[in-house]
C-alpha cells in the first residue's frame, strides 16, 4: 500500500476552464502546478482529476508520467474515493490547479504531521484569526486527508459531492481535524497569489518574470513582494472586495 497521494484538481467551474493552458514562464499553468506538486519529497504519486469534457485539452498539458482521471459527473468525491482505492493509498494531499505558487515543502509539512497523529481525519492550515487557509486566496497551500474520513464523509446524506474536502475542515466535531498555522510571513492581508481573475495572471507574471528561474520557495517569493508595495497594495483590494462580494 502507498501512502499518500497527490490529486490535482482542475476546477469544473466553466468559467475557470480557460486557465489551464494560459503560459506562465513559458510553460502552462497546469504544468506549472503539477511540477510544483511533484517536487514533494513525500508523495508516492500524484495525479490530476478533471471533467470528462476537459480530459483531452488537459492529458495535452500533463506531463506523460502523470495520470490524468476524468469524472464523468460533478461528483468529485467518489471519483476521489475510486481513484485512491484504485492506487491503494491510505491518504493524499489535494491542491487546486488554480495555485501555481504551491509549495513542495509545505505539503512535505502536512504528510510529516500525518506521520506524527496517525489518528487525524484531515490537516491544513489556519490563518492568525483561525480560519482555514484554504477558505482564503493565499495560493501557497495543500491540504491533507485520510481516504478512510473521505469515505466516512461521502456516506453522509447532506454532503456536497462536488467539493473534496469541504465535509470534514467544516465539520470538526465529525473529524479530527488538526489546523497548522500559516507562516508568520504568510499570514497577511495583502498577499494573493491564487489565481481568481484576470488582474491575478498579471501579478502572477510579474513575479515569475522576477523570480526568473524554477528553483525557488515560498520564502522568496515573500521577499520579493516585500520590495513591491504597490503590488501588495493592489493584492489587499483584490482580497477585501472578495470578502465583501
């Protein structure tokens, strides 16, 4: 049996679809995240899940040892379930195509809680306030769950079937559900790098184009938005208009 496995979600949302072939530093989004996610030193394997409609546009973005899953209905959580039980794996780390700034390391964090409370249902990460960062536009972040809470969650009456993980951080009187704070130095208003928008490509180009290389952390990301004030500035507005949509 393998551990843990790191499933990619393309977003079914139409008007998200779009995003995944657009290049960033020269290679698509897509690719982007599944070279991020795969530079994890504790997944045995990862794939990614999308729509039975997008499957041939994405198997095209998808590097050829990655697998790619097509779900043939909005039901995301059994596709989850079925592909996991398929690989026999006890657990996996989620991530949204929609973050190309995921880090390895802090997926590599979350596995290495797991090891250290077998008994969690699920992990992630909290802001200072205590909400979960994955709620927030942060884009840096995974999550972590077993498939025996997954499976515990999709025999609920109630569940949303179209969101993976949403039944069991939402639920932590259901699920051992442990929160890992944030860095300090990611836990701020004005940093935005989940791709929601036009405005979040263009910011997400500039810092690629400063990085200016593949080899790189979330530390420094944090440094070179450090120098960028009137970025920053715009990611605050970006974040506030979405909490008050």
């Amino acid at each position: 049996m393998l551990n843990t496995l790191g499933i990619i979600e393309v977003r079914q949302e139409a008007q998200r679809h779009w995003s995944i072939g657009r290049k960033l530093g020269g290679k698509s989004i897509l690719e982007r995240v599944v070279r991020r996610v795969t530079d994890s030193e504790r997944l045995d394997r990862v794939v990614v899940l999308c729509a039975s409609e997008q499957l041939a546009s994405v198997r095209g973005l998808v590097p050829s040892d990655v697998e790619v899953v097509a779900t043939e209905s909005s039901d995301l959580l059994s596709t989850a379930i079925a592909t996991c039980r398929r690989l026999n794996v006890k657990s996996l780390v989620h991530v949204s195509h929609e973050n190309p700034f995921v880090d390895p390391e802090l997926i590599d964090r979350l596995v290495n809680t797991a090891d250290a409370h077998p008994n969690c249902d699920y992990i992630g990460y909290c802001r200072g306030d205590g909400r979960p960062a994955v709620l927030t536009h942060m884009g840096m972040l995974a999550e972590w769950c077993s498939v025996a809470a997954l499976c515990q969650a999709a025999r609920g009456v109630s569940v949303d079937r179209r969101h993976l993980t949403a039944s069991l951080y939402a639920h932590p009187e259901q699920f051992n559900v442990r929160l890992l704070p944030v860095p300090v130095e990611l836990d701020r208003e004005d940093l935005r790098l989940r791709l929601d928008g036009e405005e979040d490509w263009e910011h997400a180009h500039v810092i690629y184009e400063a990085l200016g290389h593949d080899e790189w952390d979330w530390r420094q990301v944090v440094d070179l938005l450090h120098g960028q004030p009137a970025l920053r500035s715009r990611m605050a507005h970006l974040n506030q208009a979405k909490q008050c949509a």
